[in-house]
C-alpha cells in the first residue's frame, strides 16, 4: 500500500491571525511548515501563500 501522506507546505504568513480551531496564533512573515489541507484553508482565507523555493546553487 503506498503512502498518501503529503509533505508538508512552506508557507508565508501575509498577516497575524489566531487558527480558530487550534487557538495556534500566527505572525505576519513567519514561515511555518503546514499540512497540505491546513495550507489550503489558510490559502483560501487569505491569510498565507506558499513560500518561494530555494534553489542550490550549481557548483562551479
């Protein structure tokens, strides 16, 4: 059987809020690792958006 569990999401908090189900308070900037349907809530509400991806640099 495989494994349905998604990796969780980098995100951007764009304002404060408090998660009214958990009461988990969030600062606007901070960059929590959210589950991908937690993510997808916040998303919707406006209140994240997914963090850049950093890109190694290739060595030379």
């Amino acid at each position: 059987m495989a494994d349905t569990t998604a990796a969780p999401i980098k995100a951007v908090v764009l304002r404060d809020f408090t998660d009214a189900t958990t009461e988990e308070r969030f600062s606007a900037n901070d960059t929590p690792e959210l589950e991908a349907g937690r993510f997808e809530n916040f998303k919707a509400a406006g209140l994240v958006r997914a963090a850049p991806v950093r890109r190694a640099k290739a060595a030379a």
